[in-house]
C-alpha cells in the first residue's frame, strides 16, 4: 500500500514513515520544510516537497504518485506561536487540511488518520482523560485541531471518507536514527538533554505550586515509536473504527521534577534548573485514559517507560547534538 505521509521530514512524521516502511508499506514523504528537516526523510521514501496551502502542488503529488491512504501530521504545532498568529495556525491547520482532503476525494482516496493532541480537551475536569471528555481548547492551536476534527466527520457523512483521529498527549523519545529536532523547542525532554550538554545554561521550570506532588506540572509521555504503532493499528483497521477517536498516551503521569531526576540519572548529568511563575494555560496535569485505543485496537506501549524514553532521547542528541544537518538535500 502507498501511504501518503504529510509532514514526514517532521519529528513524528519522519518516524512514522521509518515505521511504515519497516512494514513493508511504500510511504510518499510531503513537507514544505518550513519546520522539517530533509535528512529526517527516511532515503526509501519518496520526497515530494509540497505546500498544503497550495492546492496545485498537492494535486501533483496526488496524481503523481496516486497514494492509497494518507497519514497527515503537517501542521502548526507550537501552542505559544498560536497564541500569537492564530492565523497561521487556522490557514495551516484547518484551511491546509481542507486542501488536503479535497485532493483526497478528487483520487478516491478514502482512508485518512489525523494527527490530533490532548490540547483539544483544555482543562480537564477528569483525571485520565477518556476521548469523551468535553472539549474547551484554551488555545489557538488546540482549536484548530478541534475544528478540524468536526470538518473530518462532515466529510465522512458527505463523501464516505474513513479517518481516525489520535490524539496524542506529549510524543517524546527517538528512533536508532530519527529523533527531535524541533527549530524552536518547546518540549521538555529535548530541553532537558540541552541543558544537560551545555547547550542551554539552564531548564526554566514554570510554575511550582500546582496542585500535584512536588509543584510542577504532571504530564503523560508516549514514545514516538508507540505513536508510530497506534497510526499502523488504526490504519489497518480503517473501516472498522472509521470517524473515531483515540488518544496516545500511557495513562501514567510524571511531574517535570521526576523527569529531571530521571534525566539525571540516564545522563549522568546535573542539570542546572532554574523556577519561574506559572505559563498561563498549562493545566496542572494531562494524562491520558489509554483503554480505549487498547480495547479496540489491541494497542499497548511498548517503549514508553520514563527511563526508554529517555535514554533513546539521549542516545540520538549525543549523535546529532544540533539536530540534523541542513547540508543534505534531495
Ligand atoms: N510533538 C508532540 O508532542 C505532539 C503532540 C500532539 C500532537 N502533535 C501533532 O503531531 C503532528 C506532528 O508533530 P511534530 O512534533 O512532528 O511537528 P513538526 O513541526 O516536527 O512536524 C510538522 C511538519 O509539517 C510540515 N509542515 C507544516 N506546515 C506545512 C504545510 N503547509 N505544507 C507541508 N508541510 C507542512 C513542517 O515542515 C514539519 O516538517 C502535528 O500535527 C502536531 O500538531 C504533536
């Protein structure tokens, strides 16, 4: 089968297409490279530099390469940059997406799986979260995504699309080749691993009076190669749990306080910290209710202890410290 992967020289589309292609799929690579990197595509891809905002240049991918299913993970994805340009994030997110599913229903193409995040539910008032807890994104990013999953389930009622949605809660960890390497990070575990080479003086820590253990934020780490797994699982089972949602998570919580301490130890590091006050719209805790995606998909983590994790992440940054080089082209 021909997947077509959009955002695959991103972090967790690149991964996902490593996966896809370990299983024996052929896998369309599409990114504009605005946030990806070239090197991230893995070389068995087929590279197809595209913008979704762009209407004829997906139409050439789509009549090019005549894909079978699509996984999308391209996007707009830093929740401080929507706060600032909410417009970037619904041109990219919903008005992209949009360009991307009419393209998908111009080649009958039927079959789709969303990249979606816990930032759709806001505040929770239920601690873990299940799919069917209400949705209240604080956020310009987490409405985005919201707003797209609706427009999902009109084109299924309209076109006979089948998509799944997986919402994921904090993707983390690397492949043996493949890891995060974000232009601007804002991600805790690769921030952590910078402080711990020197390559930031210090890891800010907002907030340390929430109401959890030790202060500091609770949050749910999922392996990118659990992720990766889940898109194969939902995939190979379009039809069956089509117009669903799924959250990607492993219903087990660390505050950044555990996670540095952890880092610590896998490192052998200190790793100089610094406390500032709260961010205003980080929720005290995220963690995931993983049931469903286990019940009905048969899904379980296999990568996504604290210290896997963690030591996958530090074995990739030792090796590409500055991320991926911007020399290699295709
Ligand atoms: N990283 C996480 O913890 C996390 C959590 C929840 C959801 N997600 C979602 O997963 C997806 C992937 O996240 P990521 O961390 O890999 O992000 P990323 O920024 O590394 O990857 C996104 C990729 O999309 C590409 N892209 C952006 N706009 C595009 C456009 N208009 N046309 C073509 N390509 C475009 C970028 O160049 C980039 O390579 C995103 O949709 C994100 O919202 C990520």
């Amino acid at each position: 089968m021909n997947v077509l992967v959009t955002g695959a020289a991103g972090y967790i589309g690149s991964i996902c297409s490593e996966f896809l292609l370990s299983r024996g799929y052929q896998v369309i690579a599409l990114d504009n490279l605005q946030e990806g990197h070239a090197a991230a595509v893995p070389p068995a891809a087929t590279f197809c530099r595209a913008d979704l905002g762009i209407r004829s240049q997906i139409e050439e991918v789509f009549s090019h390469h005549k894909p079978d299913a699509v996984m999308h993970f391209a996007g707009e994805a830093l929740v401080a940059k929507s706060v600032r340009e909410p417009s970037t994030f619904y041109a990219a997110n919903i008005a992209g997406g949009v360009n991307l599913l009419d393209a998908m229903i111009r080649h009958n193409v039927k079959k789709l799986i969303f990249s979606s995040t816990a930032a759709t539910y806001g505040e929770p008032h239920t601690v873990p979260i299940p799919e069917d807890h209400s949705k209240s994104p604080i956020n310009p990013y987490g409405k985005s995504k919201l707003r797209f999953e609706e427009i999902l389930s009109d084109y299924r009622a309209y076109t006979g699309l089948h998509y799944a949605t997986l919402r994921y809660f904090n993707a983390a960890g690397a492949s043996a080749e493949r890891g995060e390497a974000h232009r601007v990070e804002t991600h805790l575990i690769p921030k952590v691993l910078d402080a711990a080479l020197g390559l930031i003086p210090q890891l800010e820590i907002f907030g340390s009076d929430y109401p959890t253990p030790d202060g500091t934020c609770v949050r749910d780490y999922i392996h990118v190669l659990d992720i990766a797994d889940s898109h194969v699982r939902a995939l190979e089972s379009i039809e069956k749990v089509s117009g669903e949602a799924f959250n990607v998570g492993n219903s087990r919580g660390f505050s950044i306080l555990e996670v540095l301490d952890a880092a610590e130890g896998i490192t052998g590091r200190k790793i100089p910290r610094k406390f500032s006050p709260r961010r205003p719209g980080d929720p005290a805790v995220l963690v995931a209710s993983k049931e469903k995606l286990h019940r009905i998909l048969g899904w379980q983590a296999q990568h996504s202890s604290l210290d896997e994790i963690i030591t996958s992440a530090w074995t990739w940054k030792q090796k590409h410290p500055h991320g991926y080089s911007e020399a290699a082209s295709r």
